[in-house]
C-alpha cells in the first residue's frame, strides 16, 4: 500500500518486537513469564482503575471469561 509502513507490535511488559505470523499462544505477551507478570499487576496493585466502579459498570465484565481465567491459574 502506498504511504503505509508495517508496525511490529510489541510486549507490553518486556518491549520485546513481536513478528506478525505465527502468533504465539501468550499473545499479546512474548512468552508465559510476560502474561504472569502483566496477571501480578492486575492482581497486586500494578495498575489501578482510574475512577471507582458504579452500579452500571457490571456489564462490563464476562464473568464466564472472568471464571476461566481464574480456573486456569488456580
């Protein structure tokens, strides 16, 4: 395409570049360690949510997502 430059994207924790194919199983992090230690930081207080949640904010969440996830790391 003209005028367009691919991007490589890259791990949110370790900056590593990430190639386009194949994808790896830890997606968007490079490896199983990044994915653990970007879970620790939700878990620990890493990140924060910038304004409290409200009443209407439950839709927000899959909570059959939200159970998986949980199962998977217990």
């Amino acid at each position: 395409m003209l005028g367009c430059e691919a991007t490589m994207a890259s791990c949110p924790i370790c900056k590593k570049k990430l190639s386009d194919a194949p994808r790896p199983k830890t997606h968007p992090f490079c490896s199983e360690r990044c994915k653990l230690v970007d879970l620790g930081n939700w878990l620990g207080d890493g990140y924060v949510i910038a304004r409290p949640v409200g009443p209407d904010d439950g839709d927000l969440v899959d909570e059959e997502a939200m159970a998986a996830l949980l199962r998977e790391y217990q």
